[in-house]
C-alpha cells in the first residue's frame, strides 16, 4: 500500500521544498506541482510533492492517518476517529452512484 502524506512547505527553491509535517521534516522534489509558496500544503511520497492540497484536505488526511496508526495499534476506541461516519451511511460519490440498480419506486439498491 502506498500513503502519501500532507507536508506543509517551510521554503521552496529551485525545484526544491524544505516542507514540515507528522513530526518530519523532508526535502521534497517540487517538479509535479511547481514552486509554492510557505504555508501551502502538498501530498508528499517518497520525496516528491504529489499534488497541492488545501489545509482543510491536510487536517482530514492527517486525521485519516491517525486513526489507520490507532487501528493498527490496537486501540478500542475506533468511533473517536470516525465521528463523521457515525449514525449515517457514507453516500457514494456520484459517479458511482450511477452504476446502481435502481427498484421499481426509483431509489437506488
């Protein structure tokens, strides 16, 4: 599996980003997304920024990623790091959505 993670940029230079985040800092390869400035976000993955993100996609992304480390610990209290889940059904993005048999009464199975 591979995860990229949100890295926010400390400098950028010549292709090249000092970026901050999850307790590391790393120099990232600012190629695929061109020079940003400090403050913004970028999805980093082995030493490259992937795309730009915006703070709110960094905090869920980082949100995401504790909860995957406190399931793989172990840990009992799942619910703490999906509250957004809890007492609905995800809906799917639309254009899966369209994929769906649809009853007779017009609501999606």
């Amino acid at each position: 599996m591979c995860i990229g993670t949100p890295m926010k940029i400390v400098s950028c230079a010549h292709g090249v980003a000092l970026a901050e985040g999850r307790g590391q800092t790393e120099r990232l390869n600012m190629l695929m997304v061109g020079e940003l400035p400090p403050g913004s976000w970028v999805l980093a993955f082995q030493g490259a920024a992937l795309r730009s993100m915006t703070t709110e996609e960094a905090a869920q992304t980082d949100a995401a990623l504790d909860a995957l480390a406190a399931v793989l610990a172990g840990g009992d209290d799942t619910d703490a790091h999906f509250r957004d889940l809890i007492d609905r059904e995800p809906p799917l993005p639309a254009h899966l959505r369209d994929h769906l048999p649809v009853h007779p009464q017009g609501d999606p199975t």
